[in-house]
C-alpha cells in the first residue's frame, strides 16, 4: 500500500520561507513524476510544480521564480522550497506521486500553508 506524506507546512509572514518534504512510502517501484498540488478555499486545486525522474520541471506561472521542487537522495522523496511568500499563496499544499508503468497515482492528505502578517 503505498502511502504519500506530506510534512513542513506551517505559519509564516510575508516575504518568509518554508520547506516542504514529501516521501512516497510502500513501494519498490520508482515514481514517474512527483508533484506539488495546492488547493485554497474555494478555488480549484492547482499544480505548483513537479519534477519528473529525469529530472525535469515544471512550474505553476504563479510561482515566478519564488519556488523550486528539487528530488531527494531517498527514492520517490521530493521537497519545495518556497521563498517570498505571499498571502496568496496560503492553502493547502498536496504531493502527488505518480507511477505512470504501474498505473497508479496517489495523493497525500495535505499540509497547511498559512502566509500572513
């Protein structure tokens, strides 16, 4: 059963910076591509990076520059550095774990990002 946990979500000010980690747990195999997902009230949910095995990334516009998804050394193990925070940018923070050749997608079940003086 393979598990996703996100963790390193928290408060923070304007212009502050968090780090948030996130392992896929469970399986053998190795992930397709590992992404950030995050999801305000009343807003759909929306990507805000990922990164592929072969180390490709891919960025939300909105990010311009302030975030960067980097893999692990541990397997199916990816982190985001978010600086430059902005109100906006508070919402829940979700990992996703795709394993494209088992045909399998996972989700955690979020961390909270709360940005605000």
């Amino acid at each position: 059963q393979v598990q996703v946990v996100e963790s390193g979500g928290g408060s923070v000010q304007p212009g502050g910076s968090l780090r948030l980690s996130c392992v896929a747990s469970g399986t053998i195999a190795r992930s397709s591509t590992m992404g950030w997902y995050r999801q305000a009230p009343g807003k759909q949910r929306e990507l805000v990076a990922s990164i592929t095995s072969g180390g490709v990334t891919n960025y939300g516009d909105f990010v311009k520059g302030r975030f960067t998804i980097s893999s692990g050394d541990a397997k199916n193990t990816v982190y985001l550095q978010m600086n430059s925070l902005k109100p906006e940018d508070t919402a829940i923070y979700y990992c996703n774990a795709d394993f494209r050749l088992a045909s399998q997608n996972h989700w955690g079940r979020g961390t909270q990002v709360t940005v605000s003086s």
